[in-house]
C-alpha cells in the first residue's frame, strides 16, 4: 500500500477532509457560543388578558437555556401550555437574539361540572375564573357537542330576552335548560331545537295564559308542552 502512489494520496485526501471537518465544527460550536448570540428579548405576539403575568415570566426563565441557536422550541412551547389560560403556543427564533411567542388564551364559554371551564371550542381547560358564567353538566367527552347545542339554544332564546344558566345532558343524552329566571325546560332526546322552536313561538301567549310564571316546562310532547308554576 505504501508503495501505492494513487491509494496515499486518497488517504491523505480522507484524513485532511476529516481533519478539516473537525476544525469547521470546532469554529461552529465556538461562534454558535458567542455571546453575541446570547437570547436577549421574548416578544409576544400580544398583551396577555388572562394569563398571569408573572407565571408567564417565571416560564420565560425555566425554559428557555441556552442561546438563539441551541435552545430547545419544542421544550419551550410544552412550558407555555401549561400555563393556565393558554390554549395554544408557537415560538420561532428572531435572528439574531430575539424569540417571538405567538400565544392564544381560552376564550370560556362556560363552567364544567363545577370543576373546571369550557371554551367557545368545547375544550375542556383547567383555570380560575371570577366571570357570570352559565353552567355546563354533561358525560366526560361531550363538551364539544354541548357547546354548540348552547350556541344555536341561546340563539333561540335571544328574542324572548331569556339566557341560559344551566345546560345539562344527561348519561341517557336527553338534554335540559335552566334559564336565568329560574325556569327549567325539558326538551328530552331528540328533536331539541324543534321543540324549542315551537315553544319559542308561543312564549308570549303561554306567559300570559299562566297565572304566576312558570317554573318547569315540559316539551317532550308531540303536539304542545306542559307547565308547571312555582308550588303556593
């Protein structure tokens, strides 16, 4: 071999390409680690309303190690969602030294089961909140369904100036409201809006027919609805 003119100068060709690639990753692991780019600002995308300022600091400082090249996105993101409020994160690097933080908070729709809220996705989400807000009570998974149904229900209800307070569905999937007035209103298993629909157009008749305002309405009915008025 060594006396293999051609094969020496293909080894020497090998070892002086290896040789030079160590050097260029040595030169890139040094400039990679200068402080010029050391991470310097977070920029969010915008002004949190819900998010604690403070815990969003606190995420800032325990995630994000490193510099603009070597600090890990993915791990970064994954600390911002755990935040309370925070639905959805996604973070980019800013040449030189910047990170941007696009963040979107939960929008609530309503409370769920008494222990966590709903938003106006049907995600279920884990917060603190202080807002009027109507009451979900339904199966584990059906949050998403019951979100819509409250949209389109609210949406009937709005000429009659009622609101809802309470939405339920039960294990058996029939479905029930109580409006902020106090009246609760069976609609049962199918044909909801229907019903609602016709009770809704005789709202004003059937106020007026009743002696003292009703506190439960049955519409599970073929043809009508039954009442009942508050007992005394």
């Amino acid at each position: 071999m060594w006396d293999d003119v051609q094969a020496l100068r293909k080894l020497t060709n090998v070892l002086f390409g290896a040789g030079l690639l160590l050097v260029l990753i040595g030169v890139l692991g040094y400039v990679l680690r200068l402080p010029a780019f050391a991470l310097r600002a977070v920029q969010l995308d915008f002004a949190p309303q819900r998010v604690d300022r403070v815990q969003l600091a606190g995420a800032v400082r325990d995630s994000l190690h490193g510099n603009f090249f070597t600090v890990n996105l993915d791990q970064a993101r994954q600390t911002f969602e755990k935040l309370p409020w925070v639905r959805r994160v996604g973070v980019r690097r800013h040449f030189p030294w910047q990170l941007d933080v696009e963040l979107e908070e939960h929008i609530a729709l309503a409370r769920w089961n008494g222990t966590a809220l709903v938003n106006t996705e049907g995600e279920v989400f884990a917060a603190k909140d202080a807002d009027a807000l109507p009451e979900f009570s339904g199966p584990d998974g059906a949050a998403e369904e019951m979100a819509r149904r409250y949209a389109r229900f609210s949406e009937m209800l709005a000429p009659l100036g009622q609101d809802i307070a309470q939405l339920t569905l039960s294990s058996r999937h029939a479905w029930q409201l109580r409006l902020k007035d106090g009246l609760v209103v069976e609609l049962g298993r199918e044909q909801m809006e229907e019903r609602l629909a016709r009770f809704a157009a005789a709202y004003r008749q059937f106020q007026a027919a009743m002696k003292s305002p009703p506190k439960y309405v049955d519409l599970r009915y073929r043809n009508g609805f039954a009442a009942r008025a508050a007992a005394g």
